[in-house]
C-alpha cells in the first residue's frame, strides 16, 4: 500500500514527547489508572481482577460491545465493531467499503486519515472546505451540489477538529435527508461526542439517523483515555461491519485484553468520565476567551462550538507573524510550549491549532503570552 504520510502525526513524532507543554493536542488529560479502577463496578473489577492475558474476541469483549451500544438509540451489541483506536477503524471502514471508481465527500481541513486512507484505497475524494468566514460552518447545500452518481459515502467529523465545528440540529437532519435520499452513506466521526460546549447542540449519533450510517467512536478524547486505543465502529450495516472484520483479522486481529475490562470500566462509569473531561474543557474555554480578547494583536478565533480543538489565525502584522509554522517554530525553541500549524492540515500556513483539553493549559497559554509580550 501506498499513502503520503500522515502530516500531523510526523509533527508529534518529532515534537510531542520532547517538549515541556502540548498546546495542541486534541485529547484530554488521561486518567491515571489508580483513578479509573477505583470507579469499576463490582462485575468489572472481579473481570479485571481475573483477567488472563490471552487473546481477545475478535470483534470485542461481549459487554464493552454492549456498553458501546448503550451509546446509541435503537442499536444493540452486534450493532458495534470494536477496533484499536479509531484509526484502525478508519483503515479498515475506507479499505473495505470503497475502491476505485467510488467518489467521497470529506469535510476539510481535517483529520487527514479520513481522506488520505480512502484516497490510497483508489477512491477520488472532494473536500469539502469549511470556511472560516462563515464561522467554519457546514454548508449542506454546497455539499449537496458535490455529490455525484458516484458518491459512496459522506464523511462528517462533528464536533470537528480542529476547527470546533459542530452543525445545528437542522443542518444535521438536513445532511442526513440528503445521504438518506441520495443512497449515500453517511460516516459520522463523533470521537468529540459530549465535548459540545452547550449540551443542548449534541446531535443525534449517525448511526442513529439511518441503516446505513455508521458512527465513528473511541475512548481517547472526551473518555479522555487515549492510551487503552479502543474504538469502534457502530451501525445497523451489519455486512460492512463483517467485511471490516475480515480485514481486521490482517491488521491488530483483537483488542488488548487490559484494555477492553478499562475501557468497559470508564463506560459503565460514564457519566463522572465524561463530567471531568467537560470540566476541564469548560474551564480552559473560559481562559481562552479571555486570552483571544486580550490578544486579538496576534491571534483570533472562531469560537469553537465543540470538541477540545481551535484554530485560531495569525494576525500578520502581530507579533505572532504571518507564518504558523516559523511561528510555532519560533515558540517550541524559546517556551516548549508545542502549537501546531496549519501546513500539518495541508491548510496554507496561517492558522494553528491549539487544544483545550489539557489540565497543563493555563501554565502553556501563560508562557504563550509571556512570549508575545516579548515580540513573539
Ligand atoms: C477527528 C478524528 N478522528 C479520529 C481520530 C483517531 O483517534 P485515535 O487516535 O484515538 O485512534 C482522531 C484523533 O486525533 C481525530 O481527531
């Protein structure tokens, strides 16, 4: 297989564990093991006190499926396929479902696996840009004028990374209708899910809006538990998810033992996993509307509607400049404190994307600062 590299993760490769402060990741702190074992109920703590190392189901532990399930209205257990980490999802999903002569549709700048796997997979792909001067929002009826006889599959990561982006309910339903009309599915990435800034804008779960959609879900953002790499694909499309098994059985064939009984832990203990992690995302978006009109010199933002991501714009004549990447450069040297620019989206080189989930963030925005105030 060939596939250009993945831009952002070379970035981290090369930064992420060298430097003092990650100002850009899109995770949230993780939870230290003592913690989440402490919320597991009795059941989960005598399977995690059992446990043997040896392999897995491959299609997941039986009660981690059915706890994934509990996510969404009207599925059940065998409604879910459970993968390490959404990316191998996203692998399996794309390599599987689409090949050459298949058209999609993916929202962009974005996670680039999203369109890079299925470009690799010998599909054509039509980004579509979320504009900024539209506050990045979703534009359902240009997208509607993209589609082609041969579209395939409509891929949508709401809320969105980086951008916070997140559809109203009625552009949603709106989506939906048109894939639903069209024959087209719709591929929900939802990994922000219930990091919506106000709750009231969670949409409904793809998967919930027709057979044929699939939500794309993982432990390692708003679950905040990155390091157990569990996720998962959930939809009525029982044949896509049996031929996404049959490749897996080429790629990790299994889950890691520990991870299913932590993973099933943290989502039976759900509702103080996610508080925290809103919490904390909460209280750090409060420092940062603070920070962006302070610094409207040097940076400003489209407030994110959901998610732990922004992406915010340079302003040229500040003293961040008018390149992201001689910027963050710049930073990383003098504060290592880690941003990260837009050329790693393949999205010019005038924005970066700064993450909100991290407990460190006041120390690593107040170094940020302190490095403006000094003439960036
Ligand atoms: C939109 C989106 N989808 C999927 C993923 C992959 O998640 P994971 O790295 O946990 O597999 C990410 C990770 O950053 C993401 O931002």
């Amino acid at each position: 297989m060939r596939i250009a590299d993945f831009a952002l993760e070379r970035y981290f490769a090369r930064w992420e564990f060298a430097v003092e402060h990650v100002l850009c990741g899109s995770d949230v702190e993780g939870w230290r093991m003592a913690d989440l074992l402490a919320l597991a109920d009795p059941e989960s703590a005598a399977l995690w006190a059992d446990l043997k190392l040896g392999y897995t189901e491959s299609t997941g532990h039986p009660l981690l499926r059915a706890e994934i399930a509990g996510l969404y209205e009207g599925l059940e257990a065998d409604d879910v396929l459970v993968f390490a980490g959404a990316e191998e999802a996203v692998f399996c999903l794309f390599n599987t479902a689409i090949g050459p002569g298949d058209h999609l549709i993916v929202t962009w700048p974005g996670y680039q696996s999203l369109y890079e796997v299925a470009r690799a997979a010998g599909a054509e792909v039509s980004l579509h840009a979320l504009l900024e001067h539209d506050g990045w929002s979703l534009d359902v009826e240009r997208l509607r004028r993209s589609i082609r006889p041969t579209t395939r599959m409509v891929v949508v990561n709401a809320p969105h990374n980086p951008t916070g982006m997140l559809p109203t309910q009625a552009e949603w339903q709106e989506l939906a209708t048109t894939c639903a009309d069209a024959g087209i599915h719709l591929i929900a990435d939802e990994v922000y899910r219930y990091l919506e800034v106000d709750a009231a804008d969670r949409l409904a779960a793809g998967a919930e809006l027709g057979p044929s959609f699939v939500s794309l879900g993982v432990l390692s953002k708003s679950f905040a538990l990155a390091g157990l790499r569990i996720g998962w694909l959930a939809t009525r499309d029982r044949p896509l998810l049996d031929r996404c098994t049959r490749l897996k059985d080429y790629t990790t064939i299994c889950s890691s033992a520990p991870s299913e009984i932590l993973g099933l832990i943290a989502l039976r203990a759900r509702d103080q996993v996610l508080a925290r992690s809103q919490e904390i995302v909460a209280a750090n978006l409060a420092l940062l509307d603070d920070f962006f009109e302070r610094r409207a010199d040097a940076l400003t933002w489209v407030r994110p509607r959901g998610g732990s991501t922004a992406f915010p714009r340079l302003v040229p004549s500040g003293p961040a400049g008018a390149s992201a990447e001689a910027f963050c450069s710049r930073l990383v040297e003098a504060t290592g404190v880690l941003l990260l620019p837009s050329t790693t989206f393949g999205f010019g080189d005038g924005h970066v994307r700064l993450g909100f989930g991290r407990t460190d963030m006041p120390e690593a925005l107040g170094k940020l600062e302190a490095f403006l105030d000094a003439g960036g």
